[in-house]
C-alpha cells in the first residue's frame, strides 16, 4: 500500500507545472477568428512580442467558427497548464449573451485585456451616402433595404443592429465569417455599410474606400472628429465597445497566471506595440485580475439586458 500510494503520489507530482519550471516547451496560442482579421493580428504582434520574456517560442494557430466560440471550446477543453493561450473578445462574449456556444465567463481566466475600441458604421465612399443623417433618412423610408456586413449573429454587431431596428432604423444583418471579405464587401458592392472598430479597415479608410458615418460611443473618436456619435444622432448606443483580450483556461494555477500577466503588461508597454495600438486606434492601459474578470462578466450582462430591453 505505502509503495503503491508513493507511485501515485510522483506521478501527480510529475503532471503539476510550477512557476519555476514554466514554461519549458512551447505555448500554443489560439487565435478565435479567422486569418487577417483584428483578433489574428493581435493575436500574432502579441506572440512576437511575448516570446522573448518567456523564452520560448509561441505558434500561432487560427481556430475560426460561431462567433468564436469553437476555439474558446479547444481553449477550455486543453489542459489548464498555461501551455494553451487564447484571444477572448468582446464579440464572443456577446454571442454568449445570445445563447451562442456553451462557454462562459467562469470558463477562462483572462489574463489582461489590452485592446478596446468602440465601432463605427462605415459606407464605401463611392456611395450615395454622404452623411449619417441621410442614410438614417433613407433607411427609415425603406426598412430593410440596406444590408450591414457584420461579424456574426449574436455579437454586439448583431445586438446595435437590433437597438437601431427599436428606434425605427431597420437594417438587414450579412454576417461573414472571413474578416478579409467582411472588409471587402461594402467595397465590392456586396452590402451597402459595414459595422466595425476603425482599425481593422484602417487601409481602406487611409485609401479612401470607406467612410465613418456615426461612431457607437457616448464621445466622439478623437481621431475622427467630425464623425458624429449615434446618441447626437438620436439613438443612445454606447458600452458596446470591440474589446480584446488574452486568457486560458480557468483552473490555471495563480502563479502561472502570474508569469503569464507580467509577460503580457510588459509587452504592451514596449515601444513595438505602442506603435501597433496607436496605428489601429486601439491603446488603451491594460486591464488584469479581477477587474478583467468583471469586465467579461459585465459586458455579458450588459449585452443580456439590452437584447431583454
């Protein structure tokens, strides 16, 4: 008996990883979204730059599919080692307000949220709306006809779709899965307006493509002025910012936790991604601990209660 407890307690011991041990092999992060999208490129700058401080390198793989949820799935699902990292944003957080996927908030342990930024409702520049008031004009006169390139069903693109529907603004919801294509589509002439944070269609602003109509925020975008919010507007849509996020699994140990955030903090104050943030109008100072676990937690909630309101 005393022998055979000795065997089962090393082989325990030898599957714990400590801090001082960690990390010894690769760390895999998940990227919860297509290639060439937000989250990838994020996900990607973010690997680069956290290789160093941990030592080792940190491969990238794409895991695309219900509004993020099927690789926070393989997230949750792997082992909670600290070998498997993932990008959790705000756009799945949402979904899961929806009733999309089966994760949750107690699911993961974020480790910082180093992005945010609110969205716009962008149109080709070639079209025939100008401004945001004429293209509020013309979707009250012909509800439905104007289709929006979204992310998804169940995102907070999906949800101010539903609040501009209430205030009389009905607009047609053209998810895409493929982030280059959901850029490409009002462009191409494949929807007439796409709902998106500004640095991910940054190109097309910059070559003059596509047009910032009316910003979702209770503030305008100090890099975009004159672009007027949808509350001066008259519909109040705020708090539904695009934010995103780096986590693993919940179950992580705390001092593996630990490493991991001071890894990530140091790597968004490093003069790389501070000219990263800023070229896609995304900095913000980092959230970690408890007020990014509340974070989750209350966006889900808030998406809750305006699909109840």
């Amino acid at each position: 008996m005393a022998l055979g407890a000795a065997i089962l307690a090393g082989i325990c011991a030898a599957g714990v990883v400590s801090a001082d041990e960690y990390p010894s092999r690769p760390i895999e992060l998940i990227v919860t979204f297509g290639p060439g999208g937000g989250a990838d490129v994020m996900g990607r700058q973010m690997a680069k730059l956290l290789e160093q401080p941990l030592g080792v390198p940190i491969p990238v793989s794409n895991v695309g599919g219900a509004s993020g949820n099927a690789g926070l799935t393989q997230l949750r699902t792997n082992a909670a080692d600290g070998y498997t990292m993932g990008t959790l944003i705000s756009l799945t957080v949402a979904s899961w307000a929806s009733g999309l996927g089966d994760n949750k908030p107690a699911d993961f342990r974020v480790i910082a949220v180093v992005q945010s930024s609110p969205s716009f409702l962008f149109v080709p520049t070639s079209g025939p709306h100008k401004t945001a008031e004429e293209l509020l004009a013309y979707v009250k006169d012909h509800p439905g006809e104007i289709t929006v390139a979204t992310s998804g069903y169940g995102t907070q693109d999906d949800v101010t779709l539903k609040l501009l529907d209430k205030a009389g603004y009905k607009m047609e919801n053209v998810p895409f899965q493929a982030p280059a294509e959901r850029y490409a589509s009002p462009i191409g002439g494949h929807t007439q307006a796409i709902y998106e944070e500004p640095g991910d269609v940054a190109q097309f602003i910059q070559a003059g493509q596509l047009t910032p109509l009316m910003v979702f925020s209770s503030e305008r975008h100090p890099e975009f002025p004159d672009v007027p919010t949808s509350k001066e507007l008259g519909v109040d849509i705020s708090g539904l910012d695009n934010f995103r996020s780096i986590a693993v699994a919940a179950g992580t140990a705390d001092d593996i936790v630990a490493k991991l955030e001071t890894a990530v903090t140091g790597a968004v104050s490093s003069d790389e991604w501070k000219a990263f943030c800023e070229k896609t109008y995304s900095c913000i100072t980092p959230v970690t601990g408890e007020a990014a676990q509340s974070m989750i937690s209350d966006f889900r909630d808030l998406i809750a209660a305006q699909l109840g309101s």
